[in-house]
C-alpha cells in the first residue's frame, strides 16, 4: 500500500491534467504514461486496502467478545435484583489464595 501511495502522489497531478484534457505543452506532466501510472497504482492500492480490511474483519470476528462480571445481575436472599458487586476483600483475597493453590498443585 505505501508503495502505490508514493507513486499515486507522484503522478496524481499529472494524471488529473491529463483527464481535464489539459494540453501537453502547457503541462509536460499530463501525459497518458502518468494516467495509466496513476490508475495501476490506485487499483493495487485499493485492493491492498481491501485485503487489509478483509483480515481485519476477520481478526475481530474470531476476538471472544468480552462480558464484565458487573454486567451480571445478582439476587439476594430477599429477591432483589441488583448490579453491585456483592462481596467483601477478604472473601476476594481467599478467592485469590486458593485459586493460586490449585494451580500449584496442578504444576503450573
């Protein structure tokens, strides 16, 4: 895609005088060698940018979409619904504590 940009800035010009008929004495750039220049390398940049686009589609489609804890509703022992989290820091910490237990034990 860089490439086809640095070549689509160079002749750009040229390219648009040339398809404004502009005539070639007035403009030596305007000739049909920096039009077809100018067309090759915007078809590649296009289809670069659209393969890049494609793969980027693709990476975001296989990413496992993310779901906060927060997001889950909690009921508690009177039937009310709510979004804190209900828990305390040692119970967090003992989480913690036997989680990491567990993985030892299992060699990690």
């Amino acid at each position: 895609m860089d490439a086809a940009s640095e070549i689509m800035q160079r002749t750009a010009h040229g390219a648009t005088q040339y398809n404004q008929r502009m005539p070639e004495s007035v403009f030596p750039e305007a000739t049909k060698a920096n039009y077809d220049k100018y067309q090759a390398a915007s078809k590649a940049f296009h289809t670069a940018r659209a393969q890049r686009d494609r793969i980027s589609d693709e990476q975001i489609r296989r990413q496992p979409t993310q779901q906060t804890e927060r997001s889950k509703t909690f009921v508690n022992s009177f039937g009310e619904a709510t979004k804190r989290e209900i828990t305390n820091q040692t119970y967090t910490r003992a989480q913690k504590r036997i989680s990491r237990a567990v993985l030892r034990n299992m060699g990690h």
